[in-house]
C-alpha cells in the first residue's frame, strides 16, 4: 500500500513540474524585443535550458511538447504573442524544433545529481549541447524558409544572438542549482 502511495506522489509531482515548466514556456516566451532583422529577443533559450536542467529528460521533453502543442493549436505561446502550426513553417520554426532536442539532450547530458561542479557540468550541458541543438535546426528551418545558404542563415539568424545565447546558459546554470536544493529533487 505504502509503495502505491509513493508512486502516486511521484507521478503527481513529476505533473506538476511538467506543467509549470511548461506555463513558464506559455508566459515567459512571448515576451520579445523586436531587433532590426526582424528575429525577436526572447527569454525561449533561458527557459527551454532552465527547464532541461531542472527535470529529468522526459520530464523535460514532455513540457517543451506540451508548450509546442499549446502553440500550435492556436494559444499565444510563441514569440511575439504567436501561435498556429504557421509558425513552425515560418523563419523560426526550426528553433521551435531545436527547442524540443534541446529540452531533452541537455537534461540527459547535464548528469544525475547536484554535486560540487554542478554549475559547471549544467553550463557544459547548456552550451555544448544546447546551443548546437537549438541552433542547427533554426539556422536549417531559415535556409529552407528563405532559400539561402548556411553561412547567410547563420548570419542573419544566428550570429548575434549566440552571445546573449551563451549570456542565457549561464545564468540557466547558476538558477538550477538551487532550484535543485529548494525543492530537494533527485534529478
């Protein structure tokens, strides 16, 4: 009996960390900061890597498919307050993509436990493997939207946002550790 009711807790609480990881996506990712090449400054990268570092992989990938779908079917959830499955056809939607592997390999990659070097292990996770994950799929998505080649899409998509990017990893990082140690998860 004693084993049910631990299960039962564990799979409630597993829901509610994909649930409010997934409304932190709903709410925080809108919000964005038009720049001159018509790609928005979004807070999509520090929540998508927060979040992978916070939760277990399929944690984190259950609430970026969540967020996704949320969007997709028509809730405001995307950058600049957008939605529909257009979007995910548009000049971003690769990075929409990128989200979703993301979420998963830098939760995989960032290691089991909090521990001494957990800021760093969680920065390695974020850049090495987030960024590429994030980044080849938006610059992708954008050279088959627009028709031009790699070193344009990355330039135009790309290269300006990978320091603010990298800015986001960091303080992704140092956010999950005590994260972590507050609410006294095993990940």
């Amino acid at each position: 009996m004693a084993n049910k009711k631990t299960n039962t807790k564990g799979k409630t609480l597993a829901m509610a960390q994909i649930a409010i990881c997934a409304a932190l996506l709903c709410v925080l990712s809108p919000l964005s900061v038009p720049t001159p090449l018509n790609i928005a400054f979004t807070l999509q990268v520090f929540i998508v890597i927060l979040t992978a570092l916070v939760l277990k992989p399929f944690y984190a990938l259950a609430a970026q498919l969540l967020y996704t779908l949320l969007g997709v079917i028509g809730l405001p959830v995307f950058s600049g307050w957008q939605s529909g499955f257009g979007v995910l056809a548009g000049p971003t939607g690769g990075f929409l993509v990128g989200f979703i592997l993301a979420s998963f390999f830098v939760s995989l990659a960032k290691g089991k436990t909090n521990g001494k070097y957990a800021v760093l292990r969680y920065l390695i996770a974020a850049v090495a493997v987030g960024i590429p994950c994030i980044y080849l799929p938006g610059i992708l998505g954008f050279m088959l939207y627009a028709g031009v080649d790699f070193s344009k899409a990355f330039m135009l998509v790309a290269a300006t946002f990978i320091p603010i990017d990298l800015a986001k990893c960091v303080i992704a990082a140092l956010v999950a550790v005590p994260i972590h140690k507050a609410l006294s998860l095993t990940v």
